[in-house]
C-alpha cells in the first residue's frame, strides 16, 4: 500500500530534481524514524540551565552556553566535554554561535548583561566585546558568505550588525549598527527575539518579535543607521526603512484575535525562527500559541466572501486601499473576493469518482477515528490521504469536519482553507458550505457568514431543514444579534 523506501529512490533518480523537494519532505522525518528516537546520553557539565545549543557546520562539535556564564565545548560521538570557557559575561547566555570560515576557532556569544562576545577557543582570548544593545541579547546570527559579519537581536527593539574586521568602528559615541529599530514602527516596548539568515539567499533576514508577525528584511536595501541614546531617538527619520524591503508573516486566524488575546493577557511572540536548508520554509514558533510553518515565496492574500453580481465562479480582486499600511504590516482591508454563484453550484455535476483502495482505506480509517472523538488521530490520517491522493474534495471536507472538533489554535482557519479547497475541486460537497459558514462564525465574520448561511439555503433547501443547520441558524443570529446591541461591536 505504501512506497517501499528503495521506490522513493528510484522515483528520485527517474525525475530527478522536481522530485527531490517532495522527496525530502515526505522522507526527512518519517513516522518509523520518530519512534525509534531515543535518549543516548546526557552531557553533564554546566551548573546553570543550558538556554542554546549551536553544532558546528560539520556536525562533529557541539557548543553550550548557560546561566553559569560559561561556554562548553563538546564532541557529541564521544560524549566528551572538550573545554569549558569561562566567558565575561555576567549575565545568561542565550546564544551561542560558531562564526563561518573560522575552522570552527571562533565562537560569538549573546547574553543577557546586553554584550556580545567574540571567543578564539584555541587560545582563549576574548577578541572582542560589543555593548552597543540596550537590552538583553537574545539571539546571533551569521551569514555562510560573509564571514565577517555578525547579527544579534536584542530586547532594547534593535537589530544590530556588527562587522569583525572594523570593532574600533562600534566603540564610538553613535556607532551604525542598526539595521531595524523596531520601536520605530512597533513602539518603545517593542523587543527583537529571535532572527535567522536564509542559507541559500543571504540577504534575506528573518526577525521574531514580542509579537505574532514575523518580519523578513531584504539586507539589500537597508543602510545601518546609529544605535538610538535614548526613547526619543526611535522617531528620527534614519529608521525609515525602504518601501518594499520587508515582509511580514502571520498565522491567518491570528490577527482578529490580537486584541481579545491582549484583553485576557494573553500575549503572542515569535521566540523561535529557522530556515529550512533550501530556504523556501521558515519555521517559526509562537510562544503561547503554536509552531508553524511559512512557504517565504507563496504569497497569499486576505479572502472575503461576497454574493455573485453575475453568472459564473470566479474570484476576483475586491477594491481596497492598500496604501495605508499599518505598523504591523497587516492589511485589513486589502482582500481577494470569493464570490459565491447559485448557478456555480446547481449547474456542476456531482462527483462520485471512487477512491484509491488505499487512500479509502485511509479515509475510513480517519472517519472512525473521528466517530471515536479522536479528532487528532482522524486528521494526522486526512493529512496522509491528502498528501497521497490531493485531488478528491471529500477528504478536505471531512479534514475541515475532524479540526473543527480538534479545536486547537488556528484550527478553524485550517477548516476554512480546506472548505475552500473543496468548494474549488467539487460544489456538490454541500457539507463543505455548512463547515464554511461554521468556521466563519467561529472566526467572528458574521458577515460573511450569513452570506454562506443564504447560499447554503438556496442551493441546498432540501438540506437546510436538518437540526444541524437549523442549530448553526440559531447561533448566527444570536451573535449578530449581540454584535448589534454591543458597544464595541463585539458579540
């Protein structure tokens, strides 16, 4: 039923490079890898947590750093401590990084006493010491093909970098090290907490902040400016970055949901972000939240759902003023129109090609899961039909089902996407329309939800008078209902 590891080989060597992505994504971590992962050993050394791990570019030593200040040195094949570094920081070390081309000499280190450190190991010389951030240094980065260049992101709002080959330059009064001030867009409270260097496009930077919008910064277009004295300095005009220089990455249901999420203090950050080796994924996580997985080069836009004003299915660009951006680069107002068409739906015919055996299997599978309430179970088993088989509707539709009842964080925007997909492989998945209009109440787009209720009425009436959508009729019109009558607006 399943591809035999030596198939994928072959399939890799027939099709080559148009292969080899999916290759690899289906084969870099597969279940039978996972569940012979175990506990080798401990490396005992430190007397404070250990707060980052960085393997050297070969794989054969591994660097430590910690609340004890010290940086250990190890062969992890052998299980042996090789050094211990006793650096001049004072406060935790939260980063720790081999510097490129050094021959894995060089070892730079960001800490929470606000310096950055620069080590020769072989002779245990600190080279430099950099205290140009206000704040604690949270994470390094570096760039394969610019050795010389060094990247710290640090909770005074700052993205700083730092050239080895010139240090004299970031002794002086106002030194250029900063390529992003963060307080300048976000305000004084802002905090940079994580950033990543792509591997294949260098100048692609990756910055995690205190929250949920990852930004990714082309170098390329940004000029370092000086390291602010105090709060006043963020407004100067020298942080104005470039128009088009910046990207921003945010989970869809996310952003509807900050300010309820600031009401219950609850607070999203990106503590977390790498790039895969290809540098087409930025993995990223979400402190409070949940770890996701951005495609940097699949661009998506905003989608409103709209009754059709013509015959036919299509979508189409809705008008929107796209010229005010706000600080955290979300457009709320800039949408793609997914019209919805009565004559789109009556006229398709209804699909009914059978499944695979195998991925029937796997259906029935998922769908006894879910009858059994084991909602996580039932989409692990939808995600591996889909991925086989991504053609056929009815597997969407029954995902969108099993998230809707798994109901983590961002699950009902997961269910509104593969609603979305069904309605786009098949309209006759008349359930597709009731899961859509369930998601968009769940989402608080009541609008939009009503104008899928209608459709549903109209084109499905014979399915409209169950106890299901007559529940989902009640729900509706309560919280619009709520939403009229609340000061806020906010049911």
């Amino acid at each position: 039923m399943n591809e035999t590891l030596l198939e994928y080989n072959r399939k890799r060597e027939l099709l080559g490079a148009g292969f080899s992505r999916q290759y690899r994504s289906h084969r870099h971590a597969t279940g039978n890898i996972i569940e012979r992962l175990g506990l080798e050993t401990e490396l005992q050394g430190h007397s404070g947590c250990v707060n980052c791990l960085e393997w050297s570019k070969e794989g054969n030593l591994l660097a430590s750093g910690s609340d004890d200040c010290n940086v250990i040195l190890w062969s992890p094949m052998s299980h042996r401590k090789l050094t211990t570094y006793r650096t001049q920081h004072n406060g935790n070390i939260f980063s720790v990084k081999f510097m490129p081309r050094s021959l894995n000499r060089v070892l730079a280190t960001g800490a929470a006493d606000t310096k950055i450190t620069v080590l020769d190991i072989e002779s245990t010389n600190t080279l430099h010491v950099f205290t140009n951030h206000k704040g604690r240094v949270k994470r390094l980065a570096v760039a394969e093909d610019e050795p010389h260049l060094l990247f710290s992101a640090g909770e005074d709002g700052t993205v700083m970098q730092f050239d080895l080959r010139c240090p004299e330059e970031y002794s002086k009064e106002s030194p250029r090290s900063v390529i992003v001030n963060l307080n300048h867009y976000v305000g004084i409270s802002a905090e940079a907490k994580c950033l990543s260097i792509c591997p294949t496009k260098t100048e692609l930077l990756a910055v995690g902040s205190g929250d949920p919008y990852v930004r990714l910064y082309d170098r390329r277009m940004i000029r370092c400016s000086h390291v602010p004295n105090h709060s006043a300095d963020t407004c100067d005009e020298q942080y104005n970055l470039p128009a088009n220089c910046v990207n921003y990455f945010v989970p869809g249901h996310v952003p509807s949901k900050v300010e309820d999420y600031s009401r219950r203090y609850r607070m999203l950050a990106a503590t977390y972000l790498t790039f895969s080796p290809d540098g087409r994924d930025l993995l990223v996580n979400l402190g409070g939240e949940q770890i996701y997985l951005y495609n940097i080069y699949e661009k998506t836009r905003s989608y409103r759902l709209e009754r059709a004003h013509r015959n036919g299915c299509h979508t189409s660009s809705c008008a929107g003023d796209t010229s005010s951006s706000q600080p955290n680069g979300y457009h709320s107002k800039n949408y793609t129109s997914f019209v919805l068409s009565e004559e789109c739906s009556s006229q398709r015919e209804e699909k009914s090609t059978p499944l695979p055996p195998n991925i029937e299997f796997l259906k029935q599978q998922a769908n006894h899961n879910y009858e059994r309430q084991r909602y996580a179970e039932s989409v692990s088993l939808y995600n591996k039909a889909i991925f086989l088989h991504p053609a056929a509707a009815v597997l969407y539709s029954n995902r969108a089902a099993a998230l809707l009842k798994r109901s983590w964080n961002g699950d009902d925007y997961a269910a509104l996407a593969d609603c979305f997909t069904t309605i786009g492989l098949d309209s006759q998945q008349y359930k597709a329309f009731y899961r859509l209009c369930r998601c968009l109440l769940q989402l608080g787009r009541l609008e939009e939800a009503m104008i899928c209720f209608e459709h549903f009425e109209r084109v499905f009436p014979e399915r409209a008078s169950g106890h299901s959508f007559e529940k989902l009729k009640e729900e509706l019109q309560d919280n619009i209902a709520s939403k009229n009558n609340s000061p806020s607006g906010i049911p």
